[in-house]
C-alpha cells in the first residue's frame, strides 16, 4: 500500500509503498477514507516528541473494517469505524477501573510507535515503519486495534468523521468532561484552530453565557465567531488578559489553552477569576519547565489541569459526537478548509504549520 512516513524530523514525509502485515489477536484492518491533519502530526515532525522513525504518520482517520483478527468481537467486515488514538488491553489496573482513556499498556506503546501487544504491522523491505498513535491513517490501510476502530452509523460521512478522532473529540471532551462547564459560566479559549474551535463550539452547547476567543489571526477569530464565541480577542494588538477581565467582569470561570505554549498557559491562568479553573489542551514539549508566579495566581485558589482526549471514553463520546453532527448541532464542515490527495500530504503539513487552515483532509485514494 502507499504511505507517507517521516524518516526525519523537519524534513518531508516521503510517500512510498509500505508492506502491511494481517491483523493480529484484537486487532483489524481499515481501508481508509479520510485523514485529518492535526498539529500533534506537527510536533512527531518538528521533533518536539522522540518518535521512533521511520514513521507512517496520521493519526486521525476513519474507514472500512476490511478483516478482523482471532479474537475480535463487537466488530464486523464493512462496518464503518473512527480510529481513535485511545485503544485499550482491558485487562490492567487503570482499565479495571474503568479509566480505558487512561490505559496503562496504550501509555506505554504509545511513545515506542508499536501497537498494544509490543509488536508493528508496518515494514518496507523488511525494515519495521513505526505507527503514529497506534493509527496511521496517512494511508491507504491501517492495522489498529479492535478496541481503538469505534463502529459509528453508516450514514454519517466518513471523511467528516475522520476529524473526531482526535481534534473534535479532543476539544468537546475538555468542556464537557473535564471541565463539565455549566449554563450560564464564562469561557476564555487561547487559540483558534481546529481543536480550540471545538472547545468554542462545546462551549457553546454547554450553555456558556460568554466565550472569549483569543488568537493573533483575525482569520481564526472570524471562524471563531462562526462557531459561536460571542467575543474576539487579537492578542496582537494589547493585553489579552486585561482585555478578558474587562469583557467578563473580572475574569472567566474556565480558561482553556489549545497552543501550547508556557507564556499562554499563563496567560490564560491570569484571564481566570478567583476559584476558577484553566486546562491545558495545548501540546508543549517534553521538556518544558512551567514557572508561576505563586501567590498572583496560585494564591487565589485557581485550579489548573491537563484536558482533552484522555478525559474522553471514545467508544462512547465519538458515536455521541458523531450523533450531534448528524443532528446538526455540530459543525465539521466548517472546520475543513482544504482538502489534499496523499501525494500532497507535505502541502497539507505546510498549511497547517503557516495557520492558513483550521483542519484539512487527506484522501489516499485521490
């Protein structure tokens, strides 16, 4: 099949033929339909994560159940499916518990690019290709996990599906979960592309009475306000922080950071009244070190935690999200401002790296 894989950081993926095994125990083939192309595609290629390469990148894909391996149950061949970058054993400590979102074995293969049982599917003349998040939807077909192929209505499109498996999710499940933000409560969101339009839009459902937007793109703010922020903050042109306090009376009750990086988690702290909360949704890398000032913001009882796809239960928040969109109170054909063929996968990278899309899709069969 044809693949686009990363054999080093900060050069272009390369779109080659790549071998791909059966599935094995729990685990199935997808042909592919569509993949999204996410920012944490960006940082395995920035290299701000250690990623064993090469790599079949993508990590946001939906498809057809083609083949099931020994074992699989629940699943079936045409069944239509998001891969989600949260599989499960269902046999550890924090599985048995019920946080699957929280696997043990998923957290210890995901950095090590194998699937759930230690092992990879992928190979080109016999030399292993590593899988992104257990997924790899840069492709034709992917071999993932039983527990991570989530069966969704066979009338939802697939392409438009393919972005709930990481971003939409990602962004719904910080307010809803996480945050569990309440009618009525006042929302700041520090930055504007494809996941933190997700957070605007959940916001929104949750019954937020205020959603600030902040981003230094007017472009984004607009879409922002599309998606349902009731006020646009360009960071550019003054403090974003004084400017939230004074639009909400004081500050916001949830604050939620979707960049990334350390001066914006404390933006947005900053942005939050007395016993509220922030979460971090933002990716920084994994050497970031995190200085606040304590009794400015620590001091006045505010809560600060990570959110996003690991708050999510996926077998049952991706058919739900999926539920909403086809209800029409959910937008994910306003978030896809290009689409690329497979061969145009460094084109779609470049896109996402100058902030000229919110999200963009990849067909491998074009």
């Amino acid at each position: 099949m044809r693949a686009a894989v990363l054999h080093q950081v900060k050069q272009p993926l390369v779109v080659e033929d790549v071998d791909i095994a059966d599935p094995g125990e729990n685990e199935v083939l997808v042909r592919i339909a569509a993949s999204g192309v996410c920012h944490s595609d960006l940082h395995r290629i920035h290299g701000d994560f250690p990623s064993p390469l090469p790599m079949v990148m993508g990590h946001e894909g939906a498809g057809v159940v083609e083949a099931l391996g020994p074992g699989v149950a629940g699943l079936e061949v045409g069944d239509h499916v998001v891969l989600s970058i949260g599989p499960y054993c269902g046999h550890c400590e924090v599985c048995a518990r019920g946080k699957t979102s929280l696997c043990e074995v998923s957290a210890q293969a995901r950095p090590l690019g194998t699937l759930l049982d230690g092992s990879v599917r992928l190979s080109k003349d016999g030399e292993p290709r590593s899988h992104h998040s257990f997924v790899s939807s840069f492709a034709e077909y992917a071999v993932a996990p039983a527990s991570g192929a989530v069966p969704i209505r066979k009338d939802a499109p697939l392409d438009m599906a393919a972005l709930v498996g990481c971003g939409v999710t990602t962004g719904v499940a910080a307010v809803i979960n996480d945050a569990q933000v309440r009618t009525g409560e006042r929302v700041a969101v520090f930055g504007c592309g494809g996941v933190g339009l997700n957070v605007v839009q959940a916001a929104v459902l949750a019954g937020a009475e205020q959603i600030v937007a902040v981003d230094l793109l007017d472009t984004k703010l607009e879409l922002a306000g599309e998606f349902g922020a009731t006020h646009l903050v360009n960071a550019s042109s003054g403090d974003p922080v004084e400017q939230i306090r004074e639009l909400t009376r004081g500050g916001v009750d949830h604050a939620f950071e979707v960049i990334g990086s350390p001066e914006v988690v404390l933006q947005a702290m900053r942005s939050v009244a007395p016993g509220g909360h922030t979460y971090v949704i933002g990716v920084l890398p994994i050497d970031t070190e995190l200085r606040l000032p304590w009794y400015e913001v620590m001091g006045r009882r505010q809560h600060l935690q990570m959110a996003g796809f690991e708050g999510a239960q996926p077998r049952a928040d991706i058919p739900r999200v999926i539920n909403l969109y086809m209800a029409g109170k959910l937008k994910l054909d306003e978030l896809v401002s290009r689409t690329f063929a497979l061969d145009e996968v460094n084109e779609a990278i470049g896109a996402l790296e100058r902030g000229e899309v919110a999200r963009s899709l990849v067909y491998p069969d074009r």
